[in-house]
C-alpha cells in the first residue's frame, strides 16, 4: 500500500481539509494564496496528489494553525 492510500495520511488530509472550512476558506481562496489552480487543492484534499512538507507548512501558515496539529 502506498503512503498516500494509508489510514494515516488519510487522517492527515482530513484534518486538512477541516481546517480549511473552519478558516473559513474555499478551495479557490487557498489556491490563490499560493499561487497555484483550485485543481491543486482539489486533487490534494481528493489524495489524487501528496502534499510535501513545505507545501503542508504553507497550508498551515494559511490556515493559522500548527503543522503539528495536522499531523
């Protein structure tokens, strides 16, 4: 089983994606901060695509949470 399919990472994503709503933000508000397409966060929140570590300290400093509170 790759990691992206893992019940932790899995875990991970959806402490992601509740933070994002409890931001107050839509998918498309996130992905203009970094610069990138709403897709990105889609597939992201989706585990179609990883995030790495910098891309997840981004998220959080979006997010005003902790990455340590993600993960």
């Amino acid at each position: 089983m790759s990691t992206i399919a893992s019940k932790e990472y899995r875990a991970i994503i959806e402490r992601l994606i509740k933070a994002r709503k409890d931001a107050g933000l839509t998918q498309v508000e996130v992905a203009d901060q970094l610069g990138k397409p709403q897709s990105f966060i889609s597939k992201v929140e989706s585990r179609e695509r990883r995030l790495d570590i910098i891309e997840l300290k981004q998220l959080a400093k979006i997010y005003k949470v902790n990455v340590s509170d993600l993960i």
